[in-house]
C-alpha cells in the first residue's frame, strides 16, 4: 500500500503572519454597521423561511433592507469623503 502525503509543511492557526493587520482590523470597524445591518436582513428573512410572512414580518424586511442600504451609504460617503448632500465632510 502506498501512502499519499502532502509536500508542504503543516500550517498552524497560530502562525504570526495570520493575524489580522492593524489596516485590516481597522477595516472591520468602519465596516461593522453595514455587517450588522446585513445580519439584521438575514434574521428578518430567516424568520419567513418556514411560512408565509405577514404584514409585520415583511414590514420588518423592508426596515432592516432600508437600514442595510443607509449603512452602505453611508460607508460609501464616508470613504469619498463626502456627507449626503454632496459637501466635503
């Protein structure tokens, strides 16, 4: 019987080179109220997966799609640099 192994070495989740990098974890944080609004809009469409949904179900999709579209907006100005109105922030 022959026995197949890898080439490579091992590698291990502690290695230095996988942490996230201060850019990277700075990153996240600007990005944490599009995430969560994300995850917001998946709990509302999770609730619905076993029935048909009523009214306050799909009101409560509609709000959490408003807010993960305010999030991402807002991500997208910031990163421009401008506020709503168009004016330097």
């Amino acid at each position: 019987m022959e026995h197949i192994v890898t080439v490579q070495d091992a590698v291990t989740a502690g290695a230095p080179w996988m942490e996230p990098t201060a850019a990277e974890l700075d990153a996240i944080d600007r990005e944490m109220p599009v995430i969560l609004a994300d995850v917001e809009l998946l709990d509302a469409h999770i609730v619905t997966l076993d029935r048909t949904p009523s009214e306050l179900d799909e009101r409560r999709i509609r709000r959490a799609r408003r807010r993960a579209l305010a999030a991402r907006v807002a991500l997208v100005n910031r990163a421009a640099g401008t506020d709503l109105r168009g004016g330097a922030a």
